[in-house]
C-alpha cells in the first residue's frame, strides 16, 4: 500500500498543557513569574483552533515541503496535498525572507463549506462527514492530491518553527512579520499584559465563538518574548511558556 514519507521536525511539535479554569491559569502564570523572576510579562492570546498541525517550510522563498504535526518528532510528508491549500503562499515574494524558514499553522475546513460539502455528497449518493476537524485531517491524508483539492481546506499561521535569520524576538512582532510575507494569520489574536485581561479575553471569545466559521476549542496563551520563553524552557514534552 502507498504511504506518505516520514519527516523528522528539526525543532519538535510540542503539546500543551492546560488549564480549566481561572485558578489553575493563575497557577500557571504565577510559576512562570516566579522562573522569570519578574512580577509581570505580556502575553499573547490566540483562539485554539480544532485543525490538524502543520510545518511548513520555505527555501529561498519556495514552499518545499509541509508536514503534519505527528506525533510531535516525525510527522507524515503531506506536501502535494498542501500545495492545494489556497491559502498558504507557494513563494514569498518579500525579498526581507530569511533563506531557509519553517512557519506553523492549523489547517481547518471551514463549517460553512462543511455544510456545503456535505450537502453535495447526499446529492451524489455519498455518505456524509462527521464533522470538520476529522475530515480536514482526512484530506490532507488523501493519497490523490486531486481528491485534496476539491476540497476548500483553510489555514492559520500561528508561528515560526525556526528561521535562518534573526526573526523579531517576539510572538506579537513575528506573527505581523509573518502576515507581512503573505501568510494568514488570525485577526482574533490579542496582546495583553495581565491575567485579568487573559480571562476577559478568555470569556469573551467564550460567548461569541459559535459565530465563527471555524471549530474552536479553547485558547492558547503564550508568553510573548522569545528570551523568556527560552529561559522557562519545556518539561517533558510540554513548554512551560504557553498553556
């Protein structure tokens, strides 16, 4: 039987872990001000999409390969059907790229198209799709790129994987860079400086996120600057800078 190649991540997909409620989000940020030694930091809000993870990496400005996320080290060579993808950018054409870069994302099929979608497959006599996260990741799993086209999957950038340059040494900074270079990243993202902003950002998202057009289930919160992220480090498999 075909199957897709393997691909070694050179900086690991991590898991995170979570918080359920308000207590455990502050036990969270309070450990990581106690590491940090420092009373306060800013933090990057961004809606947890329910997608499928992906690597994409660039190579003088030329999309070379995509992969899915795996099982965090190895991940499953998915690149033809990536590149049906409209929204991920085949070249950048900013000449301010680094040579070689690997940017993240989560692809998602949007509900709107879902219904469609489904709604085309009765019509044919076809039986239809649970739901859009499962039949993301089953479209990027086809081996018939052709079949992944059809199909209007959608993508958000939600950071870099590692880059051949110096990057902003940021979170909010290299999510606008990247949105620069033609990337879509999400408008929802949010920058705030405490914990209390954390959780209005939380609540409020809470009551508006049927109006979507795409699965969420939750929020991720990360510290932004990249230097504490570096100094708070990873346990396990899990980065202590975001939850």
């Amino acid at each position: 039987a075909q199957r897709f190649t393997e691909v070694r991540h050179p900086v690991p997909l991590l898991s995170l872990s979570n918080a359920f409620d308000d207590e455990e989000f502050l036990a969270w940020h309070t450990r990581a001000a106690n590491l940090l030694e420092t009373g306060g930091f800013d933090m990057v809000c961004e809606l947890k999409y329910d997608g499928l993870a992906v690597a994409l990496t660039y190579e003088d400005g030329v999309f070379v390969r995509g992969a899915t996320r795996g099982n965090g080290v190895v991940g499953e060579d998915v690149t033809l059907n990536l590149r049906t993808v409209r929204s991920i950018p085949l070249r950048i054409l900013a000449g301010n790229a680094p040579s070689r870069f690997e940017v993240r994302g989560e692809v998602f099929f949007p509900r709107s198209e879902f219904a469609r979608f489904n709604e085309e497959r009765l019509a044919r006599g076809l039986e239809t799709y649970a739901n859009p996260r499962n039949t993301a990741a089953g479209s990027l799993r086809q081996l018939d790129p052709r079949i992944t086209a059809e199909r209007p999957l959608d993508i958000f950038i939600y950071g870099l994987g590692y880059s051949e340059w110096d990057a902003p040494d940021n979170q909010w900074d290299t999510l606008d860079y990247l949105g620069s270079l033609g990337f879509k990243t999400n408008p929802n993202n949010a920058l705030v400086g405490t914990p209390e902003e954390v959780a209005d950002y939380y609540r409020g998202w809470l009551e508006r996120v049927e109006g979507l057009d795409y699965a969420c289930d939750g929020a991720v919160i990360k510290v932004n600057r990249f230097d504490y992220q570096r100094d708070l480090g990873v346990v396990g498999r899990e980065p202590r800078w975001a939850i």
